[in-house]
C-alpha cells in the first residue's frame, strides 16, 4: 500500500495511519497511482465529494508521511533499451539506504524491488547495449556494502 524503502524511521507511524484511513483515502491513492497528474477536479468527481474535500485529503495524507511523493511512469520502451536484465543484489543490512541511494544514480536501473530469501533487492536493469550493461554490472559490485551479486539477462517476454 505504501513505499516503505527508505522510511525505517517511519514504519511505525505510517502503519498505525494506514489503520486510519477510510474508503475514500484508499480510493483516492488507487486514483493517484494510476494517474498523479489527475486533476482535483476529475478526482473529486470520481470519488463523489467536492473538490476542497480532496485538496484537504490530499494534503493531510503528505503531511502524515503516506502520500511522499509523485513520480513518473516511463514506458518500457523495448526499442530504446533491448537489453534487459535482473540482478540479484545481497547487501550488508547496515549499508542498505547507501546501496539503493547509489542504485538510483544510474538512469539504467529502472526499479529495485525488496525480496525475500538470499537477496535483498533485486535491480530490473535496462540498456541498448549489453557491453554497456556489463560495464555497469562491474560498476554496481564494486558498491560499498553489496556482499553478492546474480544476474540473470532476459531473452525474451511471453505476455
């Protein structure tokens, strides 16, 4: 329900708000997540409340830590990064934050994902070329707190 990644600080206070919230905030995020750039208007017709209503929703849900920000969706854009691959990242807990702050310095790392098991994050990693995806991977392990690493290149998607 809500991006948990970097806010251990957190955690506590945004689950006891999630308790909190009723029909309409839920409603509401789903509206968000599916198009952030939906007008207040649009959404409060949606929802069936005014438009101050959702401004005032909105602002309360920032202000509690739930709403922490926008962003934008890119499309996969197979035909400008043809060479896709999943690496498995195992990371000392202490350098985590550090870890996934570094991941996000590369424009080639499109999303990292937490998990479960033997690694902690998974890095969905896209490029033109697969010599340039080598290079990064090296880059990548030599990170400060990354203990190991598994990638795996996808040859192709089934649906």
């Amino acid at each position: 329900m809500c991006n948990f990644f970097l806010q251990n600080d957190r955690f506590i206070v945004i689950l006891e708000m999630i308790g909190k919230l009723d029909d309409k905030d839920l409603n509401l995020m789903a509206l968000l997540r599916s198009n952030a750039r939906m007008p207040v208007v649009s959404l409060a017709r949606s929802l069936g409340v005014s438009r101050a209503t959702v401004q005032n929703r909105i602002n309360k849900l920032e202000h509690d830590g739930v709403i922490l920000g926008y962003t934008v969706k890119l499309s996969p854009d197979e035909k400008n990064h043809p060479v896709r691959l999943f690496m498995n990242i195992a990371i000392e807990a202490k350098s985590e934050p550090s870890v996934i702050k570094r991941l996000r310095d590369y424009p080639e790392v499109i999303v990292v994902h937490h998990t479960t098991g033997h690694w902690d994050v998974i890095a969905d990693i896209r490029s033109q070329l697969l010599s340039l995806l080598n290079l990064i991977m090296g880059e990548i392990r030599l990170i400060d707190g990354i203990v190991q690493t598994e990638v795996n290149v996808l040859l192709d998607s089934q649906f």
